[in-house]
C-alpha cells in the first residue's frame, strides 16, 4: 500500500517479539531482518536497508548449512541495494554468488534462478553493458518457460525487462513487441486492475514516447494512471511515478506547462508518500527544473536542480551515476544562461564521477564529454 512508516512500525513490532522470545540465531529473525531491510530499500535509505540485510545474513551463516538456498536469498536482497546504491560492481558480485549457490542447491530450471539471470541482466543494464543484459534475460526467459505455466507473471516480467535493453539500444520497435507480449500475458494471468497491468501500460507508452508516438504515449499512461486509481491508496508512490511519466511525455511534446502540471502533482505526492530525502524527489525536482530551463526561468530551474541535488548528496553514495546527471544538468543551464565557467566546472564534476562509477564505453560519460568541448569551444 505504500505505506512504509507503518510497515516498518509492524516489522520491528515483529522483530522485539522473535528477539525474545527465539534464540538469538534463529532463522526466524533473520527473516525479521530480511522484511526490514527490503522496506528501507523501498525508502531509498540504503545504508540502513544493507545493514539490515547483512544482520539477517550473519544469522544464517550461524544457523543454516552453507549452501543453503536461503543464502540466495539474502545476497539477491544484498545486490538488490548495491544496484539502488548506484555500486554496481558490488551489486554484481553479490547477485553472481547468489546464482553460485542456487546452482548447488536448486534443480537446474528451478524459477529462482530465473530470478538470479534476471537481476543481473539488470545490473548489466544499468552499468550500459545491453548485450550481456540481454543475454542474462533471455536466459531468465529460457528457465522460465520450462519451470512455469505458459502464462505465468513471471514469464511477463522477463519480456517486460527484454523490452527495457531493446529501449535502451534504441530498437524502439523490438520493444514494443516485447512490452506487448508481457501485457498479453498479463491480461490472462492477472485481475484487469492488478498493478502490473498499469506497469506495462507504463512500458508501452515509453516505446510509443521514444519512438515520437506522443498521442499513443499519453493513452497508455493514462491507462495506466486509471488502473493504478482502482488499485491503491491515493497517494501511493506508484500514482506519482505515472504522474511524472504523463510529464515527460508533454515535456516531449513541448506543452511545458502541462508538463509541469503533471511533475508538481507527482511531487506533491512523494512528499506525502515518501521520506523527505527519497531519490524520487530527487527526480521531481530535477524534471521540474528542466521545465523551468526551457522556458527560460533559469532561476526558478536553478534552484529545482540545486533542490534535487541536495538530495541526491544525502541519499546516495557520493559517486552515484545519478548525481553525475544532476551536475551534468546544472552545467547545461550555466550553459544557456551564458555562465561558461560555471557550466564547465559542473560538467567536470559529472565527467569525474561517471569515469569512477560507469564502464568506459557507457553513453553518458561520450554526453558529458560533448558537453565539456563545446562549452570550451564558447570560453
């Protein structure tokens, strides 16, 4: 439900009650653990979601024999924060340990290690390395088609994530059929409001954007945002996310102000929703300030960026990708307001922490590099 100060209010309630009344290694508070670490992941405070995650891990080791499946599990969850965290290299090795044991543990088609192909296909996703992530997908594809029923949600997850590279490489189309394929399955699968119908509108409709398809774009997000009213409290997370999405589809359009329109609902909900410095207000921020840059408030675009900066430097790790994007975007509108040396000094900033953080080859370290020689060019 979105809900999070009152899960985790339940989860330590939880938690106490198993402290007392179990051995101090019982699996059952790992499992305690387990559920609090994934809500503070859900609350963007990583650093406490990895601590929870490697107490539940450090009871396992005591409890259970050293292969068991249950040690997936905890460094799948270990990966998933690293991969949030922006440490992708970390993420990777503890997603591939959690493959290492699945394979000694579970029959060879088991789902879970779908599962395990799937997050690293990922992570390598993220890092911008596509082929290995389609690779590791179709893989996920290949376990889940002989493990499950033909129409199994899982098996719509995995060409939802195959349409997500195709997106990424620009095959625009690939994708689509991809997307597609998931919410046929979807629509069998599941009931017509289930969230991960609203998912797949969500997808659809970044193929159509992408492609320049905006009035096919808006339908889908708005398919998406009327399934998501029927299916959650009015102020969950999930409805801003769309909000932000029918954004940037105007945004795209070039209609800024029912762009901005749609980014300052969505804001208005994650401050509701969400810890005061969650990275998706990061995001609102940062979308609202590019609103703002081109229109030509450079000063109300300004202080947005600064604002979404301010919060990327409390909840991420000082060399996240994403506060390369920040600096890169502050550097921009330096750039349009005819502040050179400003604008070089941020792209620099972005330059040096996408060398630190991303693979050498990855699109935005050659976006940033453009960015550097042209503000030179104007110096």
């Amino acid at each position: 439900m979105g809900k999070y100060s009152k899960a985790l209010s339940s989860y330590e309630r939880s938690l106490e009650i198993n402290k007392i009344a179990l051995p101090p290694n019982h699996p059952t508070l790992a499992a305690s653990y387990n559920n609090i670490g994934l809500l503070y992941n859900n609350m963007g405070e990583y650093s406490k979601a990895l601590s929870s995650h490697e107490q539940s891990l450090e009871i396992k080791k005591i409890a259970l024999p050293p292969n068991h499946s249950d040690f997936a599990g905890s460094y799948n969850n270990i990966g998933m924060v690293y991969s949030h965290m922006g440490e992708y290299s970390k993420a990777l090795l503890s997603y591939e340990r959690s493959l290492e044991i699945q394979k000694i543990a579970l029959p060879p088609n088991h789902p879970d290690l779908a599962t395990s192909y799937n997050n690293i296909g990922m992570v390598y996703s993220h890092m911008g390395e596509y082929s290995k992530a389609l690779l590791s997908y179709e893989r996920s594809l290949e376990i889940e088609k002989i493990a499950l029923p033909p129409n199994h949600p899982d098996l719509a997850v995995s060409y939802n994530n195959i349409g997500s590279v195709y997106s990424h490489m620009g095959k625009y189309s690939k994708a689509l059929s991809s997307y597609e394929r998931s919410l046929e399955i979807e629509k069998i699968a599941l009931p017509p409001n289930h969230p991960n119908l609203a998912a797949s509108y969500n997808n659809i409709a970044s193929a159509y954007d992408n492609m320049g398809e905006y009035s096919k774009a808006l339908s889908s997000h708005e398919r998406s945002l009327e399934i998501k009213k029927i299916a959650l409290p009015p102020n969950h997370p999930f409805l801003a996310t769309t909000y932000n999405n029918i954004g940037s589809v105007y945004y795209n359009m070039g209609e800024y102000s029912k762009a901005l329109s749609s980014y300052e609902r969505s804001l208005e909900i994650r401050k509701i929703a969400l810890p005061p410095n969650h990275p998706d207000l990061a995001q609102s921020y940062n979308n609202i300030g590019m609103v703002y840059n081109n229109t030509g408030e450079y000063s109300k675009a300004l202080s947005s960026h600064e604002r979404s900066l301010e919060i990327k430097k409390i909840a991420l790790p000082p060399n996240h990708p994403d506060l390369a994007t920040s600096y890169n975007n502050i550097g921009l509108l330096y750039n349009n307001m005819g502040e050179y040396s400003k604008a070089l000094s941020y792209y620099e900033k972005a330059h040096e922490i996408d060398r630190k953080s991303l693979p050498p080859n990855h699109p935005h370290i050659a976006r940033v590099k453009r960015n550097i020689k042209n503000v030179k060019k104007k110096m």
